[in-house]
C-alpha cells in the first residue's frame, strides 16, 4: 500500500473532516478564477472587437503637409493679429517620397501608404452627391487597410478608369457593379468611372463619401501632378502609435496625427474597461485569500488538541506548516481547475445568447491560455499566501499549552 508524505496525509485528513468549510471555500476559489477568466477574456475580446472596427478602415498614423496660415495685421495703434486658416485648397507634401522612405525606415512601422484625396461630387443621370476622392496605391493602401474584407460586390481594383465606391453611395446613385459614373471636382473638371467593386466598411457616412480611383488619375483630376496629400502608416503595436508620431512630426515638419488623438474617446473608454478588469480581479483576489485565511485559522484553533499531540510525538514546526500550505494550495489548484471549466461554460453560454448586429459571433468561446494560466498561478498563490498566516501560527504553537487547552 502507497503510504502518503506525513504532511500531504494529515493535511488530506483535516480537508475530509471539514467537508463542508472545504465544499464552501473551493466553490469561492471556483468562482473567483471563473470570474477571472471570464470577464479578462470578455472584455479583451470586446476590446479587439471594437479596435478592430473602429480603426480596421483607417491608418494608425497619418501624415500632412502643415496648415497654412493667413495673418492680418491690425492698424499701426493695435498690436494684435488675426491668425486665421486659408481658404480650404489642396497642399500637397513636400517632396514625399523622400518621407515616404524615412517613415518606412522607422522602428515599428510595419506599412507606408501614399494617398490623394479631395472633395468632389459623384453624379449619374439627374443624381448627385457629395464625395471624397480617394487617389490611391491599391497593393499599398491594402497594407494599410484590408479593404477586400470588406467588399460586397465585385473586386477591389482602382486601376485606369476603374472606381469602388460604397454601399450607400451605390443605393443613392442606383449604380452596381459595371456601371458608369461620372465623377466631378470642385472646379469642374471631370472623368467618367466603372464601378469595379463596391465596399460596405460598418460607417455609413464614409460608405457614402467614400470613393476610390487610381493615384495617378486622381493626380490628373484634382490638378496635382505628382503630388499627394497625405501619407498614411500602418504601426506592429497599436498603443504605441502616439509615442512613433511624435518624433516624426519632429523629424518631417508635416502635422502628423495618429488614431490615439483622432479617437480620443476611444482611447478612453478602453483604458476604462482595462482599469474595471483590473479593479474586480483585485476585489476577487482579496475575497479569496480572505476566505481561505479565515477557515485556516479556524481550523488551527479547532485542532490545537490534535496538533500539541503531533508536535509532542515529533513532528516539527516545518512539517506542520506544511500541512496548512498543503491545504492552502489544494483550495488554490483544484479551484482554478474547476473555475478555468466553468469559464468555459459562461463564455459558450454567452457566445450563443450575443451576437452582432450582422448575426456573426460576438464573442468566441475559445480561452486564452495565457489568461486562464495566469489565473490559475494566481489562484494557487493566493492559496498559499492566505495559508501562510495560519500555517505559521500553527507551527509556533507549544505542544504543552496545546494539549492543556
């Protein structure tokens, strides 16, 4: 017959004689970890959801030529100036394929993409509607932003006289795929498209605004030869966008934004959510450890008889603290087992009652093995820290006074 390790036995012992304060504590520790897992691969999923959406159809930084100013000067007995914008017109950036090539060369840039973009109109038979061109590198822009994830209808090509324009652009104007439409620049120039694709990107507003044509050709229709007016950036790490901005706008001298000014509330409200995970994962944490101290102290003084009489036969301080860590780790490493199945079990619950408004999936119910291990190492040193107390006291108790209590 296997005999156990004296600590590992007597520790097993007083877990069965307590079952129901064992039942009660692993039912806490199974909560806590299941809450744990649960909530972090939540909201890191919901988080991935919303960054992916929001900022799939955009760069993570842009570049432009600096705004011009008008100064006027107020007569000779005033001292102020009026500083105000032009008028709004096209400025195209200073020798940008030198940039181009710079800003590809920076640490964390993963993709460089040239673009020209102007306001103009989109009409076909007594149709007319407001639009921005989009002169564009289809291979390049592509790196930047996934487009062909997002197209309904036909492909994503802006070669020639090809044109891809948005869902309700194509509602507004009645147009599909192959069709002819005419496009119009604020000074009258115009050129005639084929709708070679048509993109639906979740925004209504840029679906109807948005159009995209060939660099070259857009060069041609805004009077722009050679140049662009923006340049735009795809970066490996999405929150350190703001820190790569700021030394490029030094280096170029071109006002450079990055998604972290543009969607400010964004940003917020993400670091909001991180900051309610980390707050419940430490109130859990700390109900925890709280709970598990609590019976091990009660159960010291319970069995102050029984450990005076171990310590009278020999048994010593060492081994009975390990008794007490024994059970501590016990509550921590069977809890985060149970707990990391019962987080499953929510998230495929959950998964199946939310989905988004397209009827895809709002959350998988796959675990993150990084999280649910992480928990679990949690769990298990909560468990032993919170034994720690108990075991020490345990440990320093006199056989003598033990056994005469």
């Amino acid at each position: 017959m296997l005999r156990l390790p004296f600590a590992l036995m007597v520790s097993l012992r007083y877990l069965r004689e307590g079952r129901m304060q064992t039942v009660l504590i692993l039912a806490g520790v199974t909560a806590g970890v299941a809450v744990i897992i649960f909530l972090t691969t939540l909201i890191s999923q919901l988080q991935a959801s919303i960054i992916d959406k929001t900022l799939g159809s955009q760069a993570h930084i842009v570049l432009k030529a600096a705004q011009a100013v008008n100064r006027t000067t107020l007569p000779s007995d005033q001292t102020a100036a009026i500083i105000q914008p032009r008028a709004q017109r096209l400025r195209a950036i200073d020798q940008w394929s030198a940039v181009a090539q710079l800003v590809a060369q920076t640490p964390g840039v993963l993709a460089v993409s040239p673009m020209l973009s102007g306001a103009g109109f989109a009409a076909r038979a007594d149709a007319s509607q407001p639009i921005a061109m989009m002169g564009i590198d289809s291979q390049a822009y592509q790196r930047i932003v996934r487009m062909e994830k997002y197209l309904k209808a036909g492909r994503f090509e802006v070669s020639g006289a090809n044109a891809v324009i948005g869902v309700e652009l194509a509602k507004d104007l009645g147009v599909t795929v192959g069709d002819k439409v005419r496009l119009v620049t604020m000074d009258g120039r115009n050129d005639l498209f084929s709708i070679a694709g048509i993109f639906d990107i979740g925004n209504r507003d840029l679906n109807r605004r948005w159009v995209f044509i060939s660099v070259k050709v857009a060069q041609t229709l805004l009077d722009l030869p050679g140049g662009i007016t923006q340049i735009d950036l795809r970066v490996a790490d999405l929150f350190a966008a703001e820190a790569i901005a700021r030394p490029l706008q030094a280096q170029t001298g071109l006002q450079v934004e990055s998604w972290m000014q543009s969607n400010a509330q964004l940003l917020s409200a993400l670091n909001s959510q991180s900051i309610s995970n980390n707050l419940i994962r430490a109130f859990v944490t700390v109900i925890v450890a709280v709970g598990i101290a609590s019976v091990l102290v009660v159960s010291v003084v319970q069995k102050q008889k029984e450990i005076g009489i171990l310590r009278a036969m020999g048994a010593s301080p060492q081994r009975i603290m390990a008794v007490f860590l024994l059970q501590g780790g016990f509550y921590g490493l069977l809890g985060s087992a149970l707990g990391s199945g019962l987080a499953l079990g929510l998230l495929n619950f959950f998964s199946r009652i939310t989905r988004n408004a397209d009827g895809s999936v709002l959350v998988s119910p796959d675990l993150d093995m990084a999280v649910v291990l992480s928990a679990c190492a949690l769990a298990l040193g909560v468990g032993l820290l919170a034994a720690a107390l108990p075991a020490r006291r345990a440990a320093k108790l006199d056989p003598v006074q033990a056994i005469r209590v």
